[in-house]
C-alpha cells in the first residue's frame, strides 16, 4: 500500500528556487517509481525578498501549513539588503525552529574516497561523524530582542533542563543507531565550554545524566576550542557530538569545510513531531540566475528528509532511495562528473541535478 506524504516547501532567495526546483523533481521521480511511498509537495512563502515585497518574513499562513505537512523542505533564506528595522537579516529558518521546536540540528559530515577534503588523509581513515546542534536556545535565545544602548550591547545564552534533555536523548539514540548500523563506535561527545561558564557546567551535567542511561555507549567531553582544533587534526576520531546552539553553528562550518566546501553540507532541524531540512549554505545572491550554484547540498537535505520519513514510518523504500541520492553525489564528487565549479567542474546547476536524477532512477 503506497503511503502519501505532505511535504511543505520554501523556495528560498537568490540561488534558492535554482536548487529546490531540481531537487524536487529528483524526489517526484523516485517516489513515481515507488509503490511504497507519494509525495505531494506545497509551495509556501516566506523569505527575505517576499518581505521586501509584504513586510513579513515569514506569514501566519505558512506556518499554518506547514504544521500540518509530514515534512518540511526549506531552501537556502536571507538576503545581505535586506533587513529588519534592527539590523538583523530576515531567518525564517530560525523562526521554524522556534515555532516547531526543532531542537536538534543534525550536521552529517562525511568525506568518502576520492572526496575534496583539505586534510591529507591517513591511509586507513575516513570521515564520517555527525554534528548535532542545538537549534532553539543557547546564544540564539534573544535573537533580535537583545539590549543595546549608546554604552553597552547583551545577548543573553539560555540553556534549560527540558530541551537539553531532550537534545541528548536523541544524541544517544542517534549514536546507538549509528553503531548497531556499522557506521560508528557509539560514542557521543559533549562539546562545551564548563571549565569557564556555569551555564555549560549544567549543560554537561544533564549530559552525563543522561549517558548514564546507555552503558552500552562511551560518552565523553571537549571543550569547544579543542574540540575545533580536533576537527582538523584528527576529524576522524568522532561519532556523534553534541552542543550548544553558536557553538554548533560555528562548528557545522568548520564541517563543511573538512568536506570540501558549504555546497557538500545538508542539514536537518528535527523536533518531536516536524522537522526541517535544508541546506546549511547562504543563498549568495551574487550568482543567482547564472545556473552556478552547486544543487549537492540540498539535494543531500532531500535525502535525509527521506531517511527521517522511512524510519518514522518504517517504509524501507524511502531509506533506500535516500542511500541511492548518497551514493549518487558521492560517485560525482569523488570522479569529478557532472559537478559545478566550486567543486573543480564545468556542470551548470541544472546538469548536475539532472546527472545525480539520472543516476537515482
């Protein structure tokens, strides 16, 4: 019996709509080969230019739908001119994040043979760890209501029981999926900074509840400057990390870079019950309309929305598609096919979509 799915999608700014459009018809021609799973996609607005246009970033209505979708495919948000009267950029990401609670920003960072990694890589070694973000709190907590006077400027960092123990609850279960899959040791590190705020000593402290929970795992922290230091030396000795919001943002960069660039990086905001997926790049804006945009990154997103739906609903067909989209990009980055300039290619955005479609159906 073939199973339908509602999924909500933003198009984005700039190189957003050059991307989400060919990932969408990767996923419309998967699913139309499948007897297992439908998908039925809904375009919603939201965004920094149909702010320009309305004076709303991000509509009632659109959150009103999207609530009601299985999933939601958000493209690249924000443009440099365009702001709110503050200052701060339009980020109807974040603002999803909030209204959903999507407390667990999933960063996966591989690097697989052949892949365009700065590091000189160790024989024997690969990269394949996950970075879990926290998406709601943290530094982010007073995003755009922060106090600023002639003389002073403060943001205020919230970490609170209820959603840190939940973010590590998933760290764990993730890790254990992880390693029952082969993929990693079942290791989660808590990267933090406890040895100089109160506020990461409790956040370490909740973890360490929490790992008590799973002896069948290894569980241990880093502070996050040793931790960033880490990612270059040896990246490969990770699992899963887990950490607080600025930290995860600044650290999911560094990711992306052991990758070989933002075009290579995908990303996932999971609550309870709704969860987000998108890229983890801008929406550059310099090169919109130019077909130079590696589509890879959204595409991966595309593909982690699918492994979420099949394994939420049990549908095997959907976490083989999602390894098939893996595998595909994999192929081209690590032969040097079909991809964009940013990746030492001469493809347009629309001929490497369609060479990893090609290859998926």
């Amino acid at each position: 019996m073939t199973k339908s799915f509602q999924i909500a999608v933003f198009d984005g700014d700039g190189i957003g709509p050059e991307i989400m459009g060919p990932t969408v018809a990767i996923l419309n021609a998967m699913a139309k080969k499948s007897d297992a799973y439908d998908l039925v996609f809904t375009n919603l607005p939201a965004g920094a230019a149909y702010y320009a246009q309305t004076g709303d970033g991000l509509p009632a209505e659109s959150i009103r739908k999207a609530s009601k979708s299985d999933a939601i495919l958000l493209s690249a948000m924000g443009l440099p001119e365009v702001r709110y009267p503050d200052g701060t950029e339009i980020s109807p990401q974040i603002d999803l994040r909030k209204e959903f609670n999507l407390f667990a920003g999933v960063r996966p960072v591989r690097v697989v043979p052949g892949g365009l990694t700065p590091l000189k890589m160790p024989e024997g070694k690969s990269i394949d760890f996950v970075l879990i973000r926290e998406s709601t709190e943290g530094l982010f907590h007073t995003q755009g209501t922060g106090e600023v006077t002639e003389d002073y400027a403060r943001e205020t960092l919230q970490i609170t029981r209820s959603v840190s123990e939940k973010l590590f609850a998933f760290a764990f279960n993730l890790a254990n999926d992880r390693k029952a899959q082969g993929r990693g040791p079942g290791r989660v590190t808590c990267v933090d900074k406890a040895n100089v705020f109160r506020s990461f000593a409790y956040f370490r402290g909740i973890f360490d509840e929490e790992a008590a929970r799973h002896p069948n795992l290894t569980a241990d922290h880093a502070y996050v400057d040793a931790t960033a230091l880490w990612m270059v030396q040896k990246p490969w000795d990770f699992d899963v990390m887990v950490t607080e919001n600025m930290f995860g943002d600044i650290l999911s960069d560094l990711g992306a870079g052991l990758m070989g660039g933002l075009g290579l990086a995908p990303s996932a905001d999971i609550g309870l019950h709704q969860a987000v997926f998108q890229p983890c790049h801008g929406s550059a804006p310099d090169i919109a309309g130019e077909g130079k945009a590696n589509p890879f990154a959204m595409i991966l997103s595309a593909a982690m929305m699918l492994e979420w739906l099949g394994t939420k609903h049990d549908i095997a067909a959907m976490l083989g598609d999602a390894a098939k989209i893996r595998t595909a990009v994999d192929a081209a980055v690590a032969n040097k096919t079909s991809v964009t300039a940013d990746l030492g290619g001469s493809s347009t955005t629309s001929q490497a979509a369609a060479a990893i479609e090609l290859a998926v159906t």
